[in-house]
C-alpha cells in the first residue's frame, strides 16, 4: 500500500478492502469468469492486471494531466465543460451525495468522450460531439495523449464486457452488438483532488455514489482515498479502503449493469477521503450507445425472478444522472 500516512496508520477503525484480482492474460477462461462473477456479485470492484496498457504511458498520462491542472485557473476556464459534458469542471462543480455534503466534491476535472465529428448523423445526440482541447501551444501532445488512452481504455472495458457477458450466461460477444458496445458512450474523466475531507463536516473528496453506467476503469496515482461500502443498508455505514496495486487497475461496474442483470451484481456505493495530499486518477466510464434500451436480461429473469427495474433508455438516464449532480452551466456565465 502506498503513500499511507501516519494518522491513517494510527486509525484502527480504517478498513482495507480485499478484491479479487482478474487476470486478462489468462488462458483459463473458466477461472477468471467464476472469479469476475464472484467479485460482482459480492461489491461490483474487482483489480484488472495484464490489461495491455503500457506503464511508461501510464505515467505519461498523469504527467499531462498534472500539466494541465498547474495552469492558471483562468486558462482552464477556457475549456469549461459544455452542454455535453466535455471539457473542464471546477472544484465544488460536482455534488454527488447532497444529503451529506455540505458543499460540493473538492476536486477538478476534465471529461473527454469519443470525438465525434460535425458531419457525423448522431453529432447531435447529448452524449457525442466534438472535445474541447486545451490550446496545443500552451499543452503540447496533450490531445494526442488522452486520445491514446481513451482508445486503449475503451479496449480494455471491451475484454472485460466479454468476461461479463460469459458470467451472465450469454454469448461471449452480447456486449459487442451495433447497439449496445458498436457506438459506446465513453468519456474519460481526468481527476485532480486537494485539501483533507471532514465526514463530520459533510466535506469529502467525492460524495458517496454509485457510477451511472456499465463498467468504470480507475487509473490512480497510489494516494489512498477511495472507499467502498459494500452494504448501503447497513447503518452506520461501513467503508473500506481500496488500496492501489502497482500494475492494476480499479475495475467497478455500475448502475446499468445492476439493472441488465436484475440485481445480481452490484453497483457499489463508493467515495474519496482526503487526508491533505494531492491526489491524481483517471476514471473510465463505458456506457452503451445513446439508443440502447436498459431492460433486464433474458438469462436475469424467471417466473419467480421477475424484472425489478422499468426499462429505460440509455442517454435518458445518463442525462437524468449528470443533471441531478453537476451546477447548472448558467451559474458560470460570469467566469468564462
């Protein structure tokens, strides 16, 4: 476990989780299917190891995204994210838990989907469209080096959509389809977190929540602070620490995943604590095409298992989610 500090060292109460560990090279299909299956059904977070993804580049990735969150806030303004949720968002721009936050996350961002050109026939659906970039003079190689990572990530949540379609009892490439993984909804979310969180104070990291669509890849830069709570009923809560494995990567699947499968795997509550460092990550959040019905799976239901989620459409949901927790745009109109 890395970068720990003393006072969580000296905290008995701090839990540290302990997840299954699935391995994408592994030639025993069987194995890493059960396990996969074991791990949703029991928290929905699981470690990805030989995903393919390089680790030089991984450091360069962060090395860009610190580069752009040292710059003046004023040229970062630039990019403020836009109507379809690409570019930057301001610290306390997000609220993910308004029951016990007093104000919101205390951290910046950068959402960057698939670029999608004007000419394109669904240019105009919510979730696609063209990125801002930051200007390439002031941020050399920086497009060219999330475009990279957004396309080797992308790769990686679609080995693993094939594992979880195995463990659902479906064939091999469901998740592949035209409609559901052929035109994805995948945006890349750069995360730049500072200060110490108070849960006495309602002042965290980011909010107690659960993700919005089907898989979440969590690239971190080893500062501890992400907890999970595997039983949200339990009172009081119970949150352990995810500790981050050099070479893996944090996998969670989220709340579209809950509603495929019925319940069966689980869509984890899950938070950051702060404790006074810096703190960098990368989520990956993979979600279907913007058409793609949410309806439980024929192999998720029975007569005495009946559908326990209304069906709904992909984009109305995800644009459902972003509004109930992000500042409406209009309060930043004095800023840019």
């Amino acid at each position: 476990m890395e970068n720990r500090t003393k006072e969580e060292l000296q905290d008995s109460t701090m839990k540290v989780s302990s997840l299954n560990c699935i391995d994408l090279a592994n030639d025993d299909l069987h194995h890493s299917v059960v396990s996969l299956k074991q791990a949703c059904v029991d928290c929905g977070f699981f470690y990805v190891i030989n995903h393919g993804i390089n680790e030089d580049f991984m450091e360069d990735v962060f090395e860009q995204s610190n580069k752009f969150f040292a710059l003046p806030l004023e040229e970062k303004m630039k990019v403020l994210r836009n109507e379809k949720h690409r570019g930057y968002t301001p610290v306390l721009d997000e609220t993910l838990d308004p029951e016990n936050q007093v104000t919101g996350d205390h951290k910046e961002g950068y959402y960057i989907g698939i670029e999608v050109p004007k000419d394109d026939p669904d240019w105009d659906k919510p979730f696609y469209g063209p990125n801002p970039w930051p200007n390439s003079d002031v941020l050399p190689k920086w497009r060219e080096t999330m475009e990279k990572y957004h396309q080797e990530a992308l790769r990686v949540c679609k080995a693993i959509a094939k594992l979880l379609a195995l463990a659902l009892d479906l064939d091999v490439d469901y998740f592949d389809s035209p409609e559901m993984l052929g035109k994805p909804i995948s945006t890349m979310r750069l995360l730049h977190y500072e200060g110490k969180s108070d849960p006495s104070k309602g002042i965290y990291g980011t909010g107690a929540h659960s993700d919005y669509g089907m898989i979440t890849l969590l690239a971190t830069d080893g500062v501890m602070g992400l907890q999970i709570c595997k039983d949200r009923n339990v009172k009081p809560q119970k949150w352990e620490y995810v500790p981050s494995i050099e070479g893996a990567i944090v996998v969670n699947i989220g709340d579209m995943m809950e509603r495929w499968s019925n319940g069966l795997f689980k869509s984890t509550l899950h938070r950051v604590i702060l404790n006074g460092q810096n703190r960098y990550s990368i989520p990956f959040f993979v979600e279907p095409s913007h058409d793609c019905i949410i309806e439980c799976l024929p192999t998720c239901q029975s007569e005495n298992n009946l559908p326990k989620y209304p069906a709904i459409k992909c984009s109305t949901y995800l644009k459902q989610r972003y509004e109930e927790s992000h500042v409406k745009l209009s309060s930043y109109k004095n800023q840019t």
